[in-house]
C-alpha cells in the first residue's frame, strides 16, 4: 500500500495566490496524499476558497483558528497529519508535479530528512540535474554550520536550509521528539524548527530536483515593518544559543552562530529599525541602536564582525559599533531598496 504524504498549508489573507498554490498539489503525480489547509484568522476569500476545495477533492481538509501565527498554524496542522512523510507549503507558492513522487523513491525510503531544490522563477524545467548527496549523523554538526551562515549544502544546490520549504520530515521524528514551531517568535521560527530536527536525524539526502516556487511578496512577515522585530531577534537568539548549548555543540559551531547573530543585527537595523515604513522618529531609532549595540549577544557577535561576513555588513555593524548612526541610517535605507530589488 502507498504511503500517504501530509502537505500543510498556512493560509492567511492569501486568496489572490492560494488558488494556483492548491492546484499544483492536487497535480502531482503522486496521488496519496493529503492536504492540510490551517486558515490562520483570513479576513479575504481565503477561506471560501478553502472550503471550494476540500468540498471538490476528499483529500482535502480545511482546519480553522483565530490569526495566531505561521507557527501556530504549522503546528496544528502536525496535530492533525495522517501521513508518513510531512511536507511544508506556503499558500502563496507552488510545487512542482513530481515533488511528492520524488519522495517515495526508493533512495529516499531509508533518510529521515529529504532536501530538494527551490527557485523563485517560474520555469517548471525540474528534472533531475545531478547527483543526490547522502549525509550522515556525522555531518549534522557541518549542515547545521551552513545553515547558520545561510550557505548552500553543495556548490550545486538551490536550497535553504533554515526554512521548512522543499523538504519532506519524517511525522514519527517530529512526533518522537515533539518538536514543534516557537509560537513566541514570528521570524526565524523555521531555523528553530529545522535545527531542532536536524538534531535528531540519522540520515540526510539532497535530491539536486528543482521541487518548490517561491513567491515574493513585499508585504510577507520577513520585509515588512513589524515594532516588535527587534524584541523578536532577542528571543530568537537566545532560543538558539540555548539549543546549542543543551546538545552540547555550541562550542563546535560558535562562530557560524555568531556569524548568524551578525545577519540577525543586519536584518533588525534594516527593517526593524531604519525601515521606511517605520513611524518612529530618526531619534528613537538612535536610541535603538545604542539597545542592539550594548545587548549581551549582539556586543559578543560585534567583537568578531572584522572576522567572518560579507564586506558590506562589516562596515554596517562598523559604524554602529563607532555610534555613527547618521551612517548606519543611510546605508539602511539604501539597503533596503537594493534588497527588495534583488528579490523580486
């Protein structure tokens, strides 16, 4: 008998995507699946379109809550999954028609966690386009490394390791060892998840397969102003660094966490602090930057900035170390436009 794939879906305020987000899971080639909508609190059509589906097609199942979060969401869609194998899928992005059958492979039946390629094009040119990579427990300590220096698994890979997207979990790992998304967090909340899984795994393989369609969108929690952000890194930081720490391998990866904690700086000076949507005057932001420079871990991660990084972030977290934020402002703002540029 076939084993069933559960795909979760987090769907909040998405009806202008969540159509053709559906409709390239209820393609594939693989049929023995499941999906699993958690309609988050939407106050569009999202879920009318929801309720179209699971109405349509038996394998769909519409779940709903108040708007708590991607986290909360992720997770009561877990509570809820059938299947052996458990796949990730934003409501406003796609897969690919042979993902799900990919997965049932026989190369992958002995791996507790499949990593697949993932593109922000639209070309569905997905056939396979090199070797698969197998990894050991041996090398989650290099994995978790990489993850943490947001680098590619292979020189060939397409990938990112701290999002749950183009991956497929094993539900009796993720069950086993209750990990679950942080719901107090609202950014990052993926790294946690998949460090925490990642710890557990025995068996690791990278199918070189484009699997997943990303779509950008400005308004998404990443690029979008949020007053908490900076209080949301804190938390995020110091979760991770505990994690480390309890799985004793904080000493093995600490400069890749530093590393980490210097983008984090990055991300919160751009858009948290100096982002243009922010309502808070210049003066407020100076004095949020003197908060982030004199913080426990950002002030550690500040005396390595001359050691690891990209240029362009070592001059950022320069002149906040030298309080010229006149110079960190304007290199944000600049930042900012040529970011959103780059990713659409």
């Amino acid at each position: 008998m076939e084993k069933k794939i559960s795909v979760i879906v987090p769907v909040y305020n998405t009806e202008k995507y969540l159509k053709q987000c559906i409709e390239s899971i209820l393609n594939s080639t693989y049929r023995n699946f499941e999906i699993i909508l958690v309609n988050d609190g939407s106050t569009d059509r999202s879920e009318k379109i929801c309720r179209y589906y699971s109405k349509k097609d038996p394998r769909v199942k519409v779940l709903n809550q108040e708007h708590s979060g991607v986290s909360t969401a992720r997770n009561k869609g877990i509570d809820s999954s059938e299947g052996e194998w458990i796949v990730f899928v934003d409501s406003d992005d796609r897969i690919s028609r042979g993902f799900l059958e990919a997965i049932m492979e026989r190369e992958c039946q002995n791996q507790d966690l499949l990593i697949f390629d993932q593109t922000n094009g639209c070309s569905e040119n997905t056939g396979r386009h090199g070797r698969v990579y197998y990894f050991k427990k041996s090398d989650t300590t290099q994995i978790i490394e990489k993850m943490l220096c947001a680098k590619q698994l292979t020189e060939e890979s397409k990938i990112s390791l701290y999002s749950p997207y183009a991956k497929a979990y094993r539900k009796s790992i993720i069950n086993q060892h209750s990990i679950r998304f942080p719901s107090d967090i609202f950014i990052s909340e993926d790294k946690i998840f998949n460090l925490e899984y990642l710890l557990r795994t025995e068996a690791c393989l990278y199918i070189p397969e484009t699997a997943y369609f990303v779509q950008w969108r400005p308004e998404s929690a990443t690029h979008s102003f949020h007053r908490d952000f900076l209080k949301n890194h804190y938390a995020f930081q110091h979760k991770l660094e505990n994690i480390l720490r309890k799985n004793n391998i904080f000493e093995m990866v600490e400069r890749a966490y530093y590393e980490n904690v210097q983008a984090a700086m990055t991300e919160v000076l751009i858009y948290g602090i100096f982002n243009p949507y922010s309502t808070r005057t210049y003066y407020e932001n100076c004095r949020l930057c003197h908060k982030v420079r004199n913080e426990r871990t950002y002030k550690r991660a500040i005396k390595q900035n001359g050691i690891t990084g990209i240029m362009p972030r070592r001059v950022l977290l320069f002149f906040l170390n030298a309080e010229c934020y006149l110079a960190v402002n304007l290199i944000c703002k600049l930042s900012y436009i040529v970011l959103r540029k780059l990713k659409r």
